[in-house]
C-alpha cells in the first residue's frame, strides 16, 4: 500500500478544497480521479483510492467538494444544475491547478453524474467509470431522499455522517433538498452523454434503492464510446461497501484494459 498522502488545500470556483494526491508507481499512466457520493467526503473513500493506485500504478486524486468533509462550509442552497456545474466548472478548474491532463475519473452516484457531465462537455479523460450514476431524476431517487430527510434529525446517518463533515447539516440539507424542489423536475443529463467517446464502465447495485437500471440503460444507449455495463445481485448503492473486492479488481481491469490501449 502506498504511504499515505497529507491532505493540502486548493481553490477552485472561489472556494477552499481538501485533496490527497497518491504519486504515481509507474510513468505513462493516467491519474485516476475520484469523485465522491452526494453524502461522501475524501475520507469516506478509506483505502480504496490507495488500494487501486497501488494495483494499477497509477497516480490518484481524491478531494472533497465544496460543503463537504473539511473543505469550505456551503451557505447557499444548492441549485438543480449543481452537478453539471461541478463537472462543467469546478473539475476542469481542480485539474488545472494541479497541472493534470492525463486522467480517468471514478465517480460513485452524484460522482458519477459529475464525471458524465465533464466528459460529455467535451473536457479530455481516458476513460470514466460511474458506479450508481444519476443520469435522469425517477422516482426511486426521490423516494430514498425523501426517507433521508425523514430520519435525519435523530437518525443514525446524521450521527455517522457527523464525523465526517465540518457541518453535517448543511450539507446534508443543501443536497437533500434540491432534489425534491419543483424546480428539479424533468432533470436530466441525457443529452450530454451523446458526446461521450471514451471508453465508459458503469455499474450499478440490483438492490440500489436510490435508482434502477435505467439509469446506466440509458448511457448504453446514448453514450457514443464503447461502453460496459456491470449490473450486480445482492448489490445496492454502494458497490465500494458491499462488494469491495469485486469493485476493485473490476475496476482495476477496465483502468488497465481499455483504458490503457
């Protein structure tokens, strides 16, 4: 396993970010990117960002966005299009900072999202992987915020999300409550996947409560790149918790499969 990084400080879209960056073992390799969950952080990844830079060799970026983990607090409601603005606006400024051209991204549910979005504005990657990707607002997202927002106050997720977060509140309610808002209804990112070209993994839980198999469906069919579709039993949002083996060697396979030619 590779020593483990210091967290550092970046600016991007006027605010204050954490990020690990994980050298690489080996030259000519993309940097791998991850993007993190609409609940995530950096350190809620754990060791899987280490883990799959030391199987692949490659270099790896993790951060949290803005109103996440410990980079700056959000005090703005967030607006329906905030993901396309994370990958349309933040992520090309992040990379730019940090001097990275070469890149796969690795994007779990709004991660996901964010990486569709990035590549299919036409910003250069390798290769992207989504894991649990929103690509259009259906019921069975609604449905699960809805129980979130529900047990929230006193539930266990606030409890253990509070580790995790420099204010758990408003960053659960700034995420929880855009989707719900009238002004989210008919989301969606489809358009945007027609201009993706690289070569494009995405899984998706058969027990996801937070979407169905629609959702990376719809990439197969609109995505213009070659693209590979794992659907998984006994799987639910989060392939990376419940299937962390397979998500790795799965994943790592891709990264130097296709991506790599």
């Amino acid at each position: 396993m590779p020593a483990t990084p210091p967290i550092k400080f970046l600016q991007a879209d006027g605010h204050r970010l954490e990020y690990q960056y994980f050298l690489a073992k080996r030259a000519g390799l993309p940097t791998l990117v991850f993007l993190h969950q609409g609940l995530g952080s950096l350190a809620l990844w754990r060791d899987f960002p280490a883990q799959l830079a030391e199987q692949t060799g490659c270099a790896a970026l993790v951060y949290s966005r803005y109103g996440y983990g410990r980079s700056d607090v959000i005090h703005t409601a967030r607006k329906p299009d905030f993901l396309v603005h994370e990958g349309r606006i933040v992520l090309p400024e992040i990379l730019a900072t940090l001097g990275l051209d070469d890149i796969v991204l690795i994007g779990h549910s709004d991660g996901g999202t964010i990486a569709l979005a990035y590549a299919g504005n036409g910003h250069p990657t390798r290769g992207v992987v989504v894991v649990a990707p929103h690509v259009r607002d259906e019921p069975a997202t609604q449905e699960a915020i809805r129980r979130h927002l529900d047990a929230w106050p006193s539930g266990v997720l606030r409890e253990r999300m509070a580790r995790y977060h420099d204010d758990v509140d408003r960053m659960f309610l700034s995420w929880a409550k855009v989707w719900p808002s009238p002004d989210n209804a008919g989301w969606s990112i489809e358009p945007m996947l027609r201009h993706i070209t690289c070569p494009l993994l995405a899984i998706q839980g058969i027990a996801d409560d937070h979407g169905t198999m629609m959702q990376i469906d719809q990439i197969a069919a609109l995505a213009c790149g070659p693209v590979t579709l794992e659907k998984w039993p006994q799987c639910g949002h989060d392939p990376f918790r419940d299937q962390p083996e397979r998500a790795l060697a799965v994943i790592a396979a891709f990264v130097m499969g296709p991506v790599a030619r």
